[in-house]
C-alpha cells in the first residue's frame, strides 16, 4: 500500500512537471555555470549547474558530462521552478496512464482491506 502511494507521488510529480513544460515551457539557452566531480558509489561523475541567459539559476544538479561554459537548451516554466533539459516535451500520456494506473490499484488495495476488515 505504501509503495503504491510513493508510486503515485513520484510519478505524478513527473507528469506535472511535464505537463506544465509541454503547455507553458520557454525553450532557453542555458550555460555550465559550475562544474564538480561527485562521488557515485566507487566511481565519480559531474555534476552541474546551470543558469539561463537571462540569468535565471535552475535548480538542482544535472548528471551531464559538459565543461563550464558549455551551452545546452533547456525548457523552463516562466512561471515556476519546473525546468528539463532540451526542447518542449511531448503530452505526457504514458505518465498520465501509469499515474492513474496506480491510482486505481490503490483503490482497489483500500476497497479490499476495507471489505475484509467490515466482515470480520
């Protein structure tokens, strides 16, 4: 039940995000800001940050192997903090179906305990 509703949060975090991109999303130039080396179990791998030339920081590191001054596209919400590297993605239709799959699953989980526990 609780993997189920992990499931659920996650993947409907990605589906939002790439929602709101595919309706809202501004394609941008961005660049490698800063680039350090992290520790990935017993090998290293970069780690970067970015900011747009309109000098927006967008959050969180990215696993990409670029130098610093390096240009790549991002897509970003102007409006939030939503943001993916390359163009606009496509309607998250897979997503969507994967999130109310696990939506109904949990339904049924709950129907069930609950239909058991009423007959006890």
């Amino acid at each position: 039940m609780a993997l189920t509703a992990v499931g659920i949060a996650v993947l409907g975090g990605v589906t939002w995000d790439r929602h709101v991109l595919h309706d809202r999303g501004r394609e941008e130039t961005a660049m490698v800001a800063q680039r350090t080396m992290v520790e990935d179990g017993a090998s290293l791998s970069p780690s970067l940050r970015l900011r747009t030339e309109a000098g927006r920081d967008l959050p969180g590191p990215v696993t990409l192997d670029l130098a610093v001054g390096a240009r790549l596209t991002v897509t970003v919400d102007p409006d939030g903090p939503a943001w993916a590297p390359g163009g606009r993605p496509d309607r998250p239709l897979w997503q969507a179906a994967g999130t109310g799959a696990l939506l109904l699953l949990q339904t049924a989980l709950l129907l069930r305990i609950s239909v058991r526990r009423s007959r006890t």
